[in-house]
C-alpha cells in the first residue's frame, strides 16, 4: 500500500483494488554471455528477462518498508507459470489517505 501511495495523489488512489496469493511456477531461462547488454528503446518482455540473466520473476527489495519485497513479473517470457490462489477486495484504509 505504502508504495502506491508514495506514488500517486492520495486523492486519485483506485478504490478497486484487490489483494492476491500468486503461486510462482519459476524456471530460470539461461541466455548468451552478454545479453544482459541492451538500450533502453530496445526494451522487450524477452530482452528485459535477458537483463536479469533469464529469471521470468524478480524479488526486489521494498525501498519504503524494510524486509518487504516487490515482484516485478514477466508473463510473457519463458518460463513463466503461475496460479492465482486466493482474492479478495482491498480497501485503504482511510487514516492513510488523510490529507491534513
């Protein structure tokens, strides 16, 4: 929640959010020596996994919560599989939405 909001006026925050178990079914692709090169006109789903020496999924560490993480996913590269467990609706709550 926090990296939305440090992110977007409070006041446009989306009110149909959800929040989701995704269950990751990763295998890492392994690309050429040198692939990771590239520009950023360049940038592809493919090419953006070669960046990242082939992984379809990306655990980056949450600079506004310590030990927290975001995923950066790559559905369209190889290796990528995943399954949506659960849903349910999320809502802000609104003493973080407060202005003043």
């Amino acid at each position: 929640m926090l990296e939305v909001l440090v992110h977007v006026d409070k006041s446009e925050v989306p009110t149909d959010y959800v929040v989701m178990a995704v269950r990751f079914l990763v295998r890492r692709v392994y690309r050429r020596p040198g692939a990771n090169l590239i520009g950023a006109n360049q940038l592809t789903a493919a090419r953006f996994q070669d960046a990242f020496y082939g992984w379809p999924v990306l655990r980056v560490p949450s600079i506004i919560v310590p030990r927290e993480y975001n995923f950066v996913l790559l559905p369209e590269a190889d290796g990528f599989a995943a399954t949506v467990e659960w849903t349910e609706p999320l809502s802000f709550d609104r003493r973080l939405l407060s202005l003043g």
